[in-house]
C-alpha cells in the first residue's frame, strides 16, 4: 500500500510587523485639574485681594476698580476661573503645537523630503525627519520606515504594498491629530459657556438694581449701586471669556489645518512615489 504523501506547506508570507508609535505632541492630558487650579486661583483673588480693605471706604464703597470688582457678586470667581482656563489652555495649546511643528518650518521640511523622494534617498529623508522632529515628522518617519518595508518585500503584489503605506499613513495621522486637538473642544465650550454666565451674573445684578428701586420710600442708592456694580462685572468679564476663547479656538484650529494639510502632502507624495519607482 502506497504510503499518503503529506500536502505541501504553503509558503510563509512575510509579515508586516507594526510599528510602534506614540504621539510626539507635548500637551496637558488632564484639563480638569487645570479647571480646578483655576477656580483656587480665582477664588483666592477674589477674597484675599479684591475684598481686601484697602480697596473700600469706612462705608463700604469701593475706592478702586479691585473693589468694584469684588461688588460684582459671587459670579466673578466663576468667571475669572473660566477667563484662567482660557488662559492657561491657549498657552498650553502654543507649546504643544510648537513641540508638534518640530525645529525647522514645516514648507522647508516638507519640500526637502520631496527632494529625497525624487532622488530615491529614503536614508537622506529619515535624517531630515530626526532633525526636524515633531507631529509632521513623526508620520513622514513612520511613512518611510514602511516604504523601505514594502521595497524589499517579495511577496506582495504593487497593489498591496501601495494600500499598506496608504494605511500606515492614515494611522500615523489617526494618532497625532487628536492629541493636536486636545484641550480644543473646552476652549469651543468655554465660548458660550463664558458669556452665558457673563448674563446670569448680569441678570442678577438687575434683579439686585431692581429690587433697590421698588424699596418703600427713598430707593437705598448704595443697594442700587452695588446691583448694577455686579451686572456691569459680570458683563465685562463675560465678553472677555468669550471674545478670548473665540480667538483662540480659530487660532488654533486655523495651524492644526496647517499641520494636517502638510502631513497629507508629504503622504501623498510618498505612496505616489512609491507607485511610480515599482
């Protein structure tokens, strides 16, 4: 009896190992402590500083504009907190952005890379990429790292490889967009959320003016005073949230589309040169 020939092994492809990556954007991961900072922050200048004695007479008016301040009612500490967060998280968004853009300018770097791809030299383009650093050159690294993969990979079709850079892009720009982003959507909330409690504290000083002028007999001006003290605070401090978290959101928003507009020329060119030289 003729002895049952085993069935041949299908060859092992080669397999893509992934590459590890992480963000290269710098950037607070917890907005809520830098909120609850904040509102210490604000809470102990409205007691210690704009309530101090200095600022107000024997009668209890306000000599300067720190006591007129503190007469703006217990809506301003809850102002000023969103005013700091603001602040705090526009600046922290510079540092982040800046750490992302990397060391050079992002048109120089990119247009350098192109000069690499075109001359074939992906060791040329990888240095480039270490000194620049940065969002851009974190997703053109991880980028190159596949090319020079699927350039010496024989086993899958042009096809496969070009769709395997196409996707090692898009999960480059999958992890450093968000942390781009970060923190944004609080200052977009932060927008309204400033100038509708700006309102509240304005609503409030009005009912408090209002109150003083229905009084029986003479209308108790220091009363009345101090109502549209807190309605006008209040006011003020509203449209300054607002207005400053408008700017930065649009700011901000406008060199993340930069940064995004860059990443996906770069990757662009790289797969295209990468169909054209296979």
């Amino acid at each position: 009896m003729e002895a049952q020939k085993p069935n041949p092994v299908a060859p092992k492809t080669s397999a893509i190992k992934p590459i590890k990556k992480k963000s290269n954007a710098p950037g607070i991961k917890n907005a809520f402590l830098v909120i609850l900072c904040c509102f210490v922050v604000a809470v102990c200048l409205f007691m210690f500083v704009y309530g101090a004695d200095s600022h107000f007479n024997e009668e209890g008016h306000p000599q300067d504009i720190l006591g007129t301040i503190y007469k703006g009612g217990v809506i301003v500490p809850v102002l000023q907190t969103l005013l700091l967060t603001v602040l705090v998280l526009s600046v922290e968004r510079a540092i982040a952005l800046k750490g992302a853009k990397g060391k050079g300018s992002i048109e120089k770097f990119v247009a350098n890379v192109k000069g690499c791809l075109a001359k074939n030299d992906i060791a040329a383009a990888q240095q480039l990429c270490k000194k620049q650093q940065g969002s851009v050159a974190a997703v053109v690294s991880a980028a190159l790292t596949r090319y020079e993969e699927m350039d010496k990979n024989t086993v899958l079709s042009k096809e496969q490889k070009i769709a395997t850079l196409q996707k090692e892009v898009e999960e480059a720009m999958a992890i450093e967009m968000p942390t781009l982003q970060q923190n944004l959507p609080i200052v977009a909330t932060l927008t309204t959320l400033g100038t509708l409690v700006g309102l509240l504290g304005t609503v409030i000083g009005m009912i408090k003016s209002f109150q003083a002028l229905s009084a029986s007999g003479a209308p108790d001006s220091t009363e009345l005073s101090t109502g549209i003290s807190e309605a006008l605070i209040n006011t003020a401090f509203g449209i300054a949230t607002g207005a400053f978290a408008v700017i930065s959101y649009n700011y901000y928003t406008n060199k993340i589309d930069k940064l995004t507009y860059a990443i996906d020329e770069i990757g662009f060119t790289i797969v295209q040169s990468f169909a054209a030289t296979h």
